[in-house]
C-alpha cells in the first residue's frame, strides 16, 4: 500500500496510507479530537473529514475555535435548514446558502407563499428533528451534463444558472437525509453535530444582488455547539440592537442617512467633532512615524485603472461616465494616483523609504442591497498610505506598521488579532514574485511572535495581505486594519525605479495600508462597541455645567468659561428646569461629565462632578478638576 507524508501544524510529519481521512487522522491521535474536529485544512483548503487525502499535504483539524471550523459548521446548517424548507414546502426553489460572518442563510423561492413568524418557529422544529437523526453528509462528484439533468427534472433555475458557469469543471453534489444540493463544500460528517439552532430573520434578497432579477425570500439563522452558547448569542443580539449604530448616530447628532444620497452619511456636528479628534489622532500619530501626506484627484480617466488592472478587475464596482468622448471615473482607491507623486523626480535609494499617507474620498458602487449604515457605504473617507521601500527594507517595514496598529488600538482597548491573506484565483504577476512577497509577511509577523491565522487565497488581486480584526466589546469580530504587499500592480504596472548604490535602475516595493479601514466604518463600529459613550477625548460634549438654581448662574459661567479657555468641549445648560431632570438628560445624551454647581460650590470655589454611567464621584476644586480633565483628553484614557 502506498503511503503519503502528513505534516501537521507543530511542524511534526508522520506517514499515513494513502487515502486516508481526516476522521482517521483524528482518531488515530484521540477519541476527543476525533468528538472536537468539525473539518480539516488540506494545503490551505477546507476540505470535509471524510474526504480521502491522497498526495502529501500539510494538514490541520479545524475545531469549533477555528474560523474554518464555524464556516464548516455553518454552512452545514444552511443545507439542514434547506431540508426543513423543502419537507415543508415541497417544491420549493434555492439559491445559494453559504455560511457568513456570523452563522448562514439561504436564498429560496417559495412562488407566492410569503415566509411568516409561525413558519421559521416549525421551519425551526423540524430542523431539530433533521439534526436528531445525524445524518451523514456526503460528497459526490457528478459530471456537468448530470447536474444539469437532475436540477432539470427539480425545475430549479437558480441551480441551472449557476451551472451554467460551471462548465467543464467537477461538480460537487452533497447529500444529507433526503437533501441534496450542488455544492462545493466542505461540511460536517453529519448533522448531529449540530446541537443549538435559532432562525433569526426573514428579509428580502434579489438573486445573485441583481434588482433586475426576482426578489428571493432570505431566512438567516445562527447554530450553536451548546444551547449556553446559543443563549449567550441571543443575549449579545439583543444588546446590538440596543448600540445599533444608526439609531446611537441619529440620537447622539452623529450622522444620519437620508434615500437622497444612499450610501453615504450625513455627517452632524457633533459626529465631525470625534471624526475630527481620530483625524488628528491618526495625522500625530503618522508624523511621528516619518509619513509624508498627499492628496490626489477624485476624477481621472479610466486609462488610469486600465494601467493599474482596476479597469478589469474591479469596473463594476466603479462610479464612471463619459464627457467630452473621454470615460472617466470617481477614484474607488488612492493606489494608482500615488505613483504620480512617486513619479514626479527621480528617486534614488537613499530615498527610500517613502511613506505617503492621504485621507482622501473614496467612491464604490456597492448594489444597494449590500448597504449598510457605516458598515457598508459607497462614499468612503480612507485612511490610507502608500510606502515605497526597498525589498531590504521590507521586514523593518512591516514590522513598523504591525508597531502602528498595535499602538494605536490600545487606545481603544482592542487588541488586534491577525490573519495572513495568499495568493487568490485570477491573481496577476510572477508567481515567484508572489511567492517572496507572501514569505516576506510571514517573516515579519513571525518577527514579531504574533499568532496568526492563514486565509488561503484571500489576498487582494496584485499582492497578499495582513488583514486586522478585532473583537469588540459585545465578542464581534471586524475586519480593519489592513498591510498589504505589491511587487506586481504599482512598481511593474507604473514602472516604478530608484537608482540603486550600483546606478542600476531597480523597482521598489510598494507597500499598501490603511488602519482605520475607513472613517465611516471605524465610526460606526468604535459607536457600538462603547455604545456611544465615547471616552472623554473623542466624546462631544466632554463638560456640561448644570447650576442648580438661578443663583449660581453667574458662578456656572465662570466656571464654563474656565473650561473653555483650558480647550474643553464644555456646555452650560442654565434653563429653568430642576437639577435631576436635567441630570437624567444628559446622562441619555452621554456628556463625559456633568458638573452641578449649588451655593456650597459657589462659595467654596468647587464643582460636584458627576460622571457618566458612574455618577456622583465627590467634590473638587475648579483648578484641580479642569487639571484632571485635561490629563485625562491628553493622554487618551480609556475612561468608559
């Protein structure tokens, strides 16, 4: 019997019999490895545990922990879920069920019965019932004309259309109970394993994000390994709902949407007072770190995106029109347009390392569908930076931007978490080139010991990525901060040079970053994470002084005008209202700290500080008070 080498993760390598599974593999090292294991990451792809191996490959059994592990887990339900629907509602018709960031969906077509609360509660029930039954899921390949036949006798088109891109490839079916579906997979040895199910929602999706086409009904559910984790799930649904970024944005005067310009917020005055403050922030901060700030035009002809290979990969997400008999387009990217500032003199290698950061406006023609208040816009002001660099000056690079982004997240008390983006399918350039850029990011993080997750064939189209996340404070993960790498679309596409020591003219390194993401959707996730209680230095209203009565008006201004002059974000509200409705006011409107001003601090020359979510905090001088509080915005305390 012929064998294969299994390298695993701990860098160990052991000889298996050729075929053998993942299952086999997990229960050859523990019957609770084999219980814990979801799927297996094959050379980087997740593959199911039943799937044979049959070539020598680096191996990783994917557990619930894993991001693999839950899109295994997740995707399965969407296929269980589809069972429930059709044992229901015979005849019914699927899109796509994929698993998504946090749990699944599927797309289906029920012809003129509309989805109601009653039905997801059975859809539900008989989903638990499926999973009881721990049916094996199980793969088979069929080839093209197959499929096509068997979704031709289900009558389904959506199926039909989607193989229609598939020709002359393998077509992957799976099967479960008295389910089948095309499908690529991977998913769980079988629905046992899936123990906590909750259908969430029921929206409206036209197929494949086209309004053109007919409007699908979408049911969107999460699936857990223990009802706790369920119930927890729940419980953090509802405290979302709660710091919904939209209804904080439009109660706290942050920003608002309005159909006249979809996907792009109106920004409010108090919500430009904290985009201003990370502004000033981030610019501090890039000073400091030797950047160089540009600014580049919005509109540029399309001979532009042609050069940098946006025009074919990325046109329709493009806003462009034609005048004068030329196209032009709104810029999606800053990329490109730096290069002219690059390209501007001769560069030498002295030169190098030049770091240009521009916060510029952005364009993207995101489907409306995909809109999403902050989270998802098509006006987009990026924080963005181009570095020039020489590839010996790759590592010390990389190593300072992961520098950036560890510092300047500790200021929100976010720790970042890190994952390593390859080379994707359509990827342009030398494949060697890719292959020093990837070894490149991988020396750097390993540099600096950060664990990180590998995220095969996720990197952008021209070069890989370190992509950021971060968990907030209700356990979400967002993607933000990003580090990518490009031998291949700047330098080569733009003809980029330095004269080297030798006078040799030689391509430099571009090096694409952005910390924030974005402004907008930085706004939007750091808004829900402290549920708009911002700390003191971004918060819009830092002060308000409340005066008890009429009598300590003169003192309340006194004391406003004081705090004014030492640079703080103060109010005075002196209406005729009593002290504790307005106390109540203020605290909805979450101002940093309130200070209430009777006769006893008129006389004594003090203020009673109140801050919020934590109340009353004592009496202080005035000067000791505007003392502390200036310490407090100068060095970012994180106070909330």
């Amino acid at each position: 019997m012929e064998t294969i080498s299994i390298k695993f993760p701990d860098g160990k390598i052991k000889d298996y019999p050729q075929g053998i599974t993942g299952s086999e593999i997990a229960g050859g090292i523990s019957q609770g490895l084999l219980r814990d294991s979801l799927a297996i990451e094959v050379n980087g792809d997740v593959w199911d545990l039943n799937r044979k191996i049959m070539n020598d490959s680096e191996v990783k059994l994917l557990k619930w922990a894993e991001i693999g592990g839950k899109e295994a887990y997740w995707h399965s339900s969407s296929h269980l879920m589809a069972e429930a629907v059709e044992s229901l509602f015979p005849g019914v018709k699927f899109g796509i069920g994929p698993s998504i960031d946090a749990g699944f969906y599927y797309d289906i077509d029920l012809g003129g019965h509309t989805l109601s609360p009653d039905d997801l509660i059975k859809i539900e029930q008989k989903m638990i019932e499926l999973a009881k039954a721990d049916s094996s899921f199980v793969r088979e390949e069929k080839s093209w004309e197959n499929a096509v036949a068997y979704f031709t006798e289900k009558k389904d088109p959506y199926k039909l259309e989607l193989l229609d891109e598939l020709k002359g490839q393998t077509i992957t079916f799976y099967h479960h109970g008295k389910f089948t579906d095309l499908c690529a997979g991977p998913h769980l040895p079988s629905t046992g394993k899936i123990k906590a199910i909750k259908l969430l929602s029921v929206a409206g999706a036209y197929w494949r994000g086209n309004e053109k086409n007919k409007m699908l009904q979408r049911i969107y559910g999460i699936s857990f390994p223990s009802q706790k984790e369920l119930d927890e799930y729940l419980f953090r649904i509802e405290e979302a709902k709660r710091r919904d970024h939209r209804k904080l944005g439009k109660e706290l005067d942050l920003f608002v949407f309005h159909d006249i310009a979809p996907g792009a917020p109106f920004w409010l005055p108090n919500g430009m007072i904290v985009f201003r403050e990370l502004e000033k922030f981030l610019r501090f901060e890039l000073d400091g770190a030797g950047y160089q700030e540009i600014s580049t035009p919005i509109l540029v002809k399309k001979e532009l995106w042609e050069q940098s290979g946006h025009w074919a990969h990325y046109k329709e997400n493009m806003f462009y029109f034609d005048n004068e008999e030329t196209t032009f387009s709104l810029k999606p990217m800053n990329c490109p347009e730096s290069t002219y500032v690059y390209r501007h003199r001769i560069r030498s290698y002295k030169d190098l390392p030049l770091r240009y950061s521009e916060i510029g406006r952005l364009h993207r023609n995101e489907i409306s569908g995909a809109l999403g208040g902050m989270f998802r816009v098509r006006q987009i002001t990026m924080d963005d930076a181009h570095i020039y660099c020489r590839p010996d000056q790759i590592i010390e690079e990389i190593n300072s931007l992961i520098d950036l982004v560890e510092r300047f997240y500790s200021i929100f008390g976010l720790k970042p978490q890190y994952n390593l983006s390859t080379k994707p399918n359509g990827a342009m350039g030398d494949p060697q080139l890719w292959s020093e850029a990837e070894e490149g990011l991988k020396t750097a993080l390993e540099q600096k010991k950060i664990k990180y997750n590998l995220k095969p064939k996720d990197g952008a189209f021209y070069g890989p990525k370190i992509d950021v996340q971060i968990q907030d404070a209700l356990g979400r993960d967002w993607q933000i901060a990003t580090i990518q790498l490009d031998f291949v679309m700047l330098p080569e596409r733009f003809e980029l040079e330095y004269v080297a020591e030798d006078g040799l003219r030689k391509r430099p390194v571009a090096i694409h970053r952005a910390i924030f993401g974005s402004f907008e959707r930085f706004m939007g996730i750091i808004t829900e994470h402290f549920a708009g209680s911002f700390p003191t230095w971004l918060s819009p209203t830092q002060v308000v002084v409340l005066p008890i009565t009429d009598t300590q008006g003169e003192y309340a201004a006194k004391v406003y005008q004081a705090l004014r002059r030492a640079g703080v974000r103060v109010e005075l509200d002196d209406r005729n209202e009593k002290i504790n409705y307005k106390i109540r006011e203020w605290e909805m409107k979450k101002a940093s700290y309130m200070l209430v001003v009777g006769e006893k601090e008129r006389t004594a020359t003090t203020v009673s500080v109140r801050q919020h979510k934590k109340g009353d905090i004592g009496v202080l001088p005035l000067d000791k008070f505007i003392e502390n509080i200036i310490q407090e915005i100068q060095q970012k305390t994180l106070t909330i």
